[in-house]
C-alpha cells in the first residue's frame, strides 16, 4: 500500500495548482488522475483568458479568489514559462438598453475591487477595434485581462510539483473510500489503496462522485458545454483585445478574442447538458456563435475555422464555487463548483486550499529545496538566427522540422517526450508543442510524430494512442 501525507484526486489546473503550493513544504504530495496525462478536462478547452474578476458576484469566494489570483500570473507565466500576455478586453455596448447597463458593471468591477475599469467612447472602441461594428454606443475596458497557453500551464504546474517532489499516479481512477473515526483512511484506486493522512477533491465535473464516496453528495455536478471555432492565423477579420459581450445570468457570453499564439477564438456557447462524457460541437451550437459573434464583429470570417471543440465547466447544483471542510471526515478537502473562472482561480485556489489544510492539521514546514522555476523546452520558432544555428549544432534533430504549419522540429518532440511528465500520446505532444495545431491539423505531421514516438517509447507505431487507453492511432493495414 502506498503512503502519503496529501492525496489530491485530479490533475486539472486546480489539482496540480494545489499540488505545487504544497510542494514548496516538505510533505509526500500524490496526485492520481484516471486520464492518461495531466491536464484535466475543462482546463483543456477553455477560453484561455486570464480575468480580472470585474463580473463576478461580489462578496463570493469566486471574486475572492478570481480578483486576488488576477496579479499573481505575471510572476507565475515567468516562473514556469508560460506564455501570457495582458491584452486587456473591452465590453462594447451596441444597443441602448446595453449602454444603460454599463454603468452597473463599472459598479460591479468596483465592488470586486476591480478599480481600473474605464468607460470608452465609442470613437475610442473603434480606434482600439476597427472592426468592432461601428454601431457600438460606447463600453468599457478592463486593462489586465489577459490570454495564456492553458495547456502549458497545466503541464508547468505539474512539471514543476514533480520537480519538487510530487509523485502523479495517471491513468488511475479512483474509485472509493473508506472513512473511519471521522477520517477517510484508504483511498481505492483502479492500482491498488492508498493510505492519505489529508485527501483533497478536485476532481472537476466528477467531483461529485468524489464526495459521493465520503457521504457528501449533497450536490450534483452537471455539465454546461461552450463550443468554440479556432480561426487560422491569416483570417483578415482580427481583433486585439478581449471583445466581449455584455454577460448574462448563465454566461459570460460569446467572445472573440486573439489566443496567446495568434489565431483568433470565438465562442463559446453555454447549454446545459446531463450527459458528462458529450464533448460534440454540433451545427446549432456552431451557428449561434456565428451569429452572436457577427453582431459585435460583423467581418469575422468564420470560414477560416481551422477546427472547432467544445468543453464541459462543472456546474455545481446548487450554484457556486466552494470549498469545504467536514466536522465527520476531518481530513477530507472538497473543492466543488469550480466552474467558470477556474483556470484563473487555480492560481489563488492553490494558495486557499494549502491554507484550509493547514488549518485542518497539517504540519506545514517549508522546504528550502523548492525551486519555483520550470525551464520550457527551447523552440526553434522563437530563437534569433543565431540562436537558431547553434542548436542545430549541438542538437541535430533540430534541424528537422517535423510540423511545418507550427514550426516544431524533432528535436522539441523528442523533449517532450522525455520531459519529467512525459508526453505518452499524440495529443499530450500536441498540447505541450502545438504540433497538429496549425492549418494542416496534423495532416501532414502526424504520422512523422508516430514514427517518433513508437522509435522513442520503444513500441510498434500501431500501439501509439490519440490520448486515453484504446485511442489507437492506427488500427489496421490497408495493404
Ligand atoms: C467552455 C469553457 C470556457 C472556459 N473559459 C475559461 C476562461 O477563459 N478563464 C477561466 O479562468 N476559466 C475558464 N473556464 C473554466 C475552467 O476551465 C475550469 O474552471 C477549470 O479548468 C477547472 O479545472 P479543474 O482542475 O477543477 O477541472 P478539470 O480540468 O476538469 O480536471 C479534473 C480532473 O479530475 C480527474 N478526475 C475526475 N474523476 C476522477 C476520479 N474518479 N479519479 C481520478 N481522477 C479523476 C479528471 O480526469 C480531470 O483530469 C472555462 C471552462 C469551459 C468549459
């Protein structure tokens, strides 16, 4: 049986944010995800926006921690090497009724303690934004939302909790508890038990499940999916900031936004489904993003979609973000209604959660090992000439370009699947290097990538997997 101090159920953002605050103690940290990689499930299709917290319900948890992790990004992006960028965003209104309301999101921003939100004119919008629909009255802008890679953070959040000592069990579902004496005691997994003297849930849209396991099934987690369309980089019709509707009671609306490598995002929807595992994006859900998106934006060229995809944020019923802590399971943190702001929150989420536990029992003592920073893999696409030479020099296999839409070589996959979280799969290699991402969508790629994986990992090319167990890429010859 294995043993550890902190069990943390879920390598999404939140987890493996969790998972690296407490890798800054000197504690055995283990976290188990039933996928094959780290990176979760919401946190891999998301809008990638880093927010302010400016729209949240005042006096929630979710302000609280939206607005106190919005600043937190500029250190951590340079810590870990993600890359994120403020381009700020702005809330165009185009009706009356909308320009009247705006007054009331400024005031909402400032009951957030977002206190640099500016009202715009609307010759300023359309300076800002000349293809902003030029009946726009006026809106306001919100200067530090920002866009990131929220693959990598993911990753780099992992990588860095295992360079300090976490240990990630993948591919592991976990499947029950046993709570003994007000403690959970074991922890079941589909590879064995595992004793936890603290046992954190943040487990996402399944984090009811979790708590299910504890007897705190009070709530049910449904999934509310957002389809977006992803527009090739060349797409004539772009923006430079966040352009966003006027939200919603359900939804933070559909946006355009420029993503942190230079395609344009539209999307999402937000409808309301039962079914967790229905990831589809559908010609409905497609067209009303269209339309949405045009009323702000009337040139956006939909027809340069390069792909579309759709993500499930974890409703929580009844609504809410929460983290809660049990009188009769003392040891048991359960993090339920991240939702919306997540990827954000995870920032601030980590910090709250290390807290709570403290406050639970654990002994918290720092670990003068921890190193805060994470290198990324060196690209070729972002080198000088010179830089560019000299690894082609030291390393070979950077001289062979591999993904030409992205510039990625051999040698950058090879990395990658080596990393201390090593990229298993075609899509772990593809959200760690953005191989397959660009126009072709790994047309051309992608079965240079298996060749390179099946000679790396040591296994018949026919065994090479998309992403989870029986994904295979190839399943038969056809002579
Ligand atoms: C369409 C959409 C747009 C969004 N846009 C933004 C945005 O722009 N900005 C922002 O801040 N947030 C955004 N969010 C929200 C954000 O993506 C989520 O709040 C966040 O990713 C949640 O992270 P998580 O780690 O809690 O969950 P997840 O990423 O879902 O991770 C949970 C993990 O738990 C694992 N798990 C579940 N059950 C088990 C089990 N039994 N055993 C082991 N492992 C288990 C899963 O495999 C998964 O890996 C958006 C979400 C969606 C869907």
């Amino acid at each position: 049986m294995q043993k550890t101090d902190v069990l943390i159920v879920g390598a999404g953002v939140v987890g493996c944010a969790i998972a690296r605050e407490l890798s800054k103690y000197q504690l055995r940290v283990m976290v188990v995800d039933k996928n094959e990689d780290v990176g979760g499930d919401a946190s891999k299709s998301n809008s990638a926006i880093i927010h302010t917290g400016y729209d949240a319900a005042p006096g929630t948890l979710e302000s609280q921690l939206v607005v106190a992790a919005n600043p937190m990004y500029d250190r951590l992006t340079q810590d870990l090497e993600v890359p994120f960028k403020r381009v700020g965003a702005i809330l165009p209104a185009f009706t009356q009724e909308q320009f009247e309301t705006l007054f009331a999101w400024k005031e909402k921003a400032f009951h957030n303690r977002v206190y640099d939100v500016e009202y715009l004119t609307a010759e300023e919008l359309l300076q800002m934004e000349p293809n902003l629909n030029p009946e726009v009255r006026g809106g306001l802008y919100i200067p530090r939302e920002g866009i990131i890679d929220p693959f990598l953070l993911v990753v780099a959040l992992a990588e860095n909790a295992q360079q300090n000592g976490v240990d990630f069990l993948l591919g592991t579902k976990v499947t029950g508890m046993k709570v003994r004496q007000e403690r959970v005691t074991r922890v079941e997994t589909t590879h064995g038990e595992i004793e936890a003297a603290f046992v954190v849930n943040a487990a996402g849209l399944y984090n009811d499940e979790i708590a299910g396991m504890v007897g705190k099934a009070d709530y049910y987690v449904s999934p509310r999916k957002g389809q977006f369309f992803v527009l090739d980089r060349k797409t004539a019709c772009r923006v430079n900031h966040i352009v966003l509707p006027i939200p919603t009671k359900t939804t933070k609306g559909k946006l355009m936004c420029p993503t942190i490598h230079g395609n344009m995002l539209v999307g999402p929807t937000a409808e309301d489904l039962s079914d967790k595992l229905d990831k589809s994006t559908d010609e409905a859900g497609l067209n009303s993003v269209e339309a949405d998106v045009r009323a702000m934006i009337p040139g956006v060229r939909i027809q340069d979609a390069i792909t579309q995809y759709a993500g499930l944020r974890p409703q929580r019923n009844p609504e809410g973000l929460r983290v809660d802590r049990y009188d009769d399971v003392k040891n048991f943190l359960n993090l339920s209604g991240v939702r919306s702001t997540g990827l954000t929150a995870s920032a601030a989420l980590g910090k709250y959660a290390v807290q709570c536990l403290q406050e639970m029992g654990l002994e918290l003592k720092c670990d003068p090992q921890f190193d805060p920073r994470r290198k990324a893999i060196p690209l070729l696409r972002d080198m000088t000439q010179e830089e560019q030479d000299q690894i082609m020099q030291r390393e070979p296999l950077y001289r062979r370009v591999i993904c030409r839409c992205e510039v990625i070589t051999e040698g950058e996959i090879v990395a990658a699947i080596h990393r201390p979280i090593p990229a298993r799969s075609m899509d772990a290699v593809k959200r760690r290097l953005r191989v397959g991402m660009g126009r072709c969508q790994g047309g051309f790629c992608g079965p240079r990538v298996i060749e390179i994986m099946a000679r790396e990992l040591g296994v018949p090319a026919e065994e090479i997997q998309k992403n989870e167990k029986g994904s295979y890429m190839i399943t038969g010859r056809v002579r």
